[in-house]
C-alpha cells in the first residue's frame, strides 16, 4: 500500500487514476494537519499553496516522488530533493491552452482599454473618444520565451494578422522558421516590437531579464504583458517607464509578491491586472490534476515517468520504444553489485541495434541506480544515481557500438573493481521479455528476476548433479537452471531460480562441494 499526501486543493476529478488503485490511500490534508503521518507518506501532491522546503523533505523518510499540479516548480526545493534521490514531476503541458487564451485576453483588452472602459460605464459614464484603443493586426508582437505557450501564443497572434518575433536562446533557427517566427537577439526584439509578452521559467538568469537598462531600448508607447512568473519584467523599472511615457502600458496576472498589496504598478490606469488566472480554467485545473495523478502511478508501478524536473524528460512514444529495456537494465546492475562485492573504480555501458534508436542516458541512470541500490542504506534510484557515483569516484561510461553480436538488441555493462572486472550482457526478445545472455564471457540465457544463484564451478562431469542432489535431499525445488560455459573440462557456470530465497545452511553446503570456484546468490 502506498500513502499519498494532497496537501493542496486538487480537483477531485483529476485524482481519479489514484483513486481507483486499490494499493493507494489518499490523505487530503494540509501539511500541517498531516503532522503526525508524514513519516509515512509515499507521495506528495501540492499546487503553489504548500511550500516543498528541505526540512518538509526531511520529515517524509519514505517520500519517493513531489507532484506540483501545474507547470512552475518555485515552490519546491528540487535540489533537496534530488540529493535524497526524490523526483519531482509537475504537469508542463496542462494549462498551456488556458495561459495562452489568457494571454491573448488580456493582451486585446489591453490595448482596446477594455477594463478601463467597463468601470467607466458601470459608472455612469460615456466617454467613448477617451477609450481610442489600438488594432492588433499588423503590429509585431514580441514572445521572450517560445516554448509550448509562447508556441501557442503565436499561432493566435498569426490568425489575428501580427508579425511575431521570439527571442529564446534555445530555439533553432529552423524551428523558427517552421513556426513562421522572427528569430532575433533579445535586443533587437525589444527595439523592433510594438507589443511585448514573457513566458520563461523564473531562474536566476530570467529574473529582472526586462529591467531599467533594456526597456529603455523599446519602442516609445510599447506595451508589455507577465502572464507567466512574477519577477521576470522588473516591476520598479517598469514603473517608471510608464510614469516617463516610454511605455504605454502593462497587463499582470503575475507578480513578485502574491498579492500585490503595496505594488505601486496598481496606481497606474495604465495597468490592467487579473489575480493570477493564467491557470484557473475548469479544463486547466482538471488536465494538471490529472496528468501528475497518472505520472504519480505510473512512478509507483516502478515506470520512467514522462515530467520530471529530475530526470531527462520521456516522450510517450519514447517511453513505449524504452520500456522493454528499462527492468532488464536494473537487473542487469543489481546482479553486477551482488556479483562484484568491491571497490568500483569504473562502470560503463554498451548499447547496439535497436536499443540505439532513442537517448540512452535514463537507462543508464537505470543501471547506475540497480547497481547501487543493494550496496547502499540510502535511497537510490535514476534521480541521485549520478550523483552517487560521482560522490563515490566511480566513472561512468557510456557508448553505441555497431557490432549486435546477433541479436535485434543488445546491451553490455563493464564493472571495472579495484581487482577484477565483471561483464553482462543482455538483450530483450519480444514475447521473451528481458534476458541475461552474456556473464564473464560465458553464454548462457536466463530471465534475470527472483532469487538467483550464480556459481562459477570447473566443468567437470558430476558438478552439476551434486548440486541438485543437495537440493533434492534437502526439499529445495529448483524452478529453472541454465548453464555456460568456453570449452569443455574448463570453467562453467550456472544460474539456479528458487521460488524462495536460498538458506545459509544450503548456501554453504553448495559452496563447499569441491570444483566450485566461487557463488553468489542474487536477490532481484
């Protein structure tokens, strides 16, 4: 069973996926009203309202992953829970639709003076010559940030006649072009744009990106719009420059403080503001929700899960192209660290024929963290497992060879240990599932799951039926028992499944059977 904590108003409906597992209790409760059961918590769900500190994470020992139901992360600290191998996942794409309308609204209400021209009707008033607003078609319209939002905001602003120009240090120039944007210097956008919109993440580099020193660089009577995160336009300098006449006008649905109680940007009549709306649809609210319940129980059921903050981002088609490999590569190093019980100097992995087809590198952060979860007292999985490895001066490699050794795919790890080495190989087969076809040269197949027993023994007749016999006399029913080896009478290996863990008694009977040259039982 696992225990979800909902800290935060969540649309019921949105937690369907959650509720209909009957291995998940849910907890609505704040965190502080949670105080007595957060050392049992599994999950945690939050909006903006519940603030993710390091000592909230450090009281929830059993957390394993943080969902924020919407697309901004600034109320969680990710570093913390990265360090104790947390992921954290929010929901990118779940309001994108809602943000971008929004924008769009406050953007024609803004340059139509729309609020200003309501509050002077309900009034009384009629004054339609000081409402004299500005047509949207044919002005250039400049997005700081083209990501799905700005994306989205584009294809509006194309429909209404504008001319849209971006600046977004990570957008190429033939995405560019696809989009049928301008791609320019964020100088050059200001100096160009008649109407300017943000829609970046609040990060140390973004944060005051539109300030005292650039603005002036606008076009004199431009007009700017923060529909994504308070802080990213410099609220003072933006001020001023309105108060100057350089700017026209602003429309906020974000703001540095929450509410802007003493912002001085609400004097001005020039400013339209809505409080933070960009997400309050009844679609947007239900999408976000939904989406984090299903990453939450796709994440509990042991899948990569496709948003996290933490991890290298998974398509669904990519997840469907690297499930298959993604619990063959776990056991392929959790049977590496039972079977290598030293220092590790170096780990490095393989991949060739289909598994090439798509990034790598969560699986082989999957490996990493199979290899340290058995070695270690601490949580381990693909979010810290780099992190651990480094902290532990184990290098890590990671390559594509050509050569499939026949098979559609193939995968090889090479632990390299302060005295010896050890070598796996695997492969997935369709209807097969995950296989172990490779161990220190010696071919062999078996699915690597359950309990294992790995002996390394002289190939010798009667070997593997002494074995059997203490087995046998001792009622151990062995479930399956494949063998390897190079050449005849030299060394050979086989790998017994159990439908139960071996006993130390048994253990040790085996172990001291001679032409045994060593054995490891494995736990997967």
């Amino acid at each position: 069973m696992y225990r979800i904590l909902v800290a935060d108003a969540i649309k019921p409906e949105g937690l369907t996926p959650l509720m209909d597992s009957p291995e998940i209790t849910l907890i609505q409760k704040t965190v502080d009203e949670a105080a007595d059961e957060l050392d049992t918590i599994d999950a945690l769900l939050v909006r903006s309202a519940t603030t993710v500190t390091e000592d909230l994470i450090n009281a929830m020992p059993k957390l394993s992953i943080i969902a924020r139901a919407g697309v901004g992360i600034d109320n969680i600290d990710v570093e913390a829970a990265t360090k104790r191998g947390i992921v954290v996942v929010n929901a990118p794409d779940g309001n994108t639709i809602s943000t971008a309308e929004h924008t769009f609204a406050m953007m024609a209400s803004l340059v139509r003076h729309i609020p200003q021209a309501h509050s002077s009707v309900k009034n009384k008033e009629w004054k339609r010559s000081a409402f004299t607003g500005t047509e949207l078609n044919r002005k250039k319209l400049g997005i700081v940030g083209m990501g799905r939002i700005g994306g989205e905001i584009a294809k509006r602003a194309q429909v209404f006649g504008m001319e849209v120009l971006a600046f977004d240090p990570f957008l190429t120039s033939e995405r560019a072009k696809a989009m049928n944007v301008e791609l320019l210097t964020l100088d050059k956008l200001l100096s160009q744009a008649d109407i300017i919109t943000v829609h970046t993440p609040l990060t140390n580099e973004t944060r005051g990106l539109l300030n005292i020193d650039n603005l002036r660089k606008c076009k004199k009577g431009v007009y700017l719009l923060n529909c994504a995160r308070g802080g990213i336009i410099d609220e003072e300098a933006l001020y001023e420059l309105i108060l100057e006449g350089h700017i026209a006008g602003a429309a906020f649905d974000v703001f540095v403080e929450e509410p802007p109680l003493h912002n001085k940007l609400l004097e001005l009549d020039s400013v339209i503001v809505t409080p933070h709306l960009g997400a309050s649809t009844k679609e947007a609210q239900l999408n976000v929700a939904t989406q984090v319940a299903e990453e939450v129980l796709i994440f509990l059921e042991g899948k990569p899960v496709s948003n996290s903050i933490n991890l290298p981002a998974i398509s669904k088609e990519m997840f469907q192209k690297i499930q298959p490999y993604y619990q063959l590569v776990k056991s392929m190093g959790a049977t590496a660290a039972q079977c290598m019980k030293e220092g590790i100097q170096e780990i490095s992995v393989t991949y060739s024929g289909d598994a090439t087809s798509f990034d790598t590198s969560i699986l082989t952060k999957s490996l990493i963290s199979g290899f340290f979860k058995t070695r270690l007292d601490i949580p381990v999985n693909e979010v810290n497992a780099m992190l651990i490895a480094q902290e532990r001066g184990v290098t890590i490699g990671e390559k594509v060879a050509s050569d499939s050794s026949g098979y559609k795919n193939y995968i090889a790890a090479v632990i390299k240990g302060d005295n010896r080495q050890f070598e796996i190989k695997g492969t997935f087969v369709a209807n097969y599932g995950p296989r172990i076809v490779s161990i220190n040269g010696f071919n062999i197949d078996f699915n690597p799951e359950g309990n294992l027993l790995y002996i390394q023994h002289t190939d010798r007749p009667g070997v593997i039926g002494r074995v059997g016999k203490i087995l046998g006399d001792h009622e151990v029913n062995i479930a399956t028992m494949q063998v390897g080896r190079k050449e005849a009478g030299g060394e050979a290996i086989m790998v017994l499944s159990f439908d139960k863990p071996l006993s130390n008694e048994m253990y040790e009977k085996i172990n001291n059977l001679d032409d045994i040259t060593f054995m490891y039982r494995i736990a997967l």
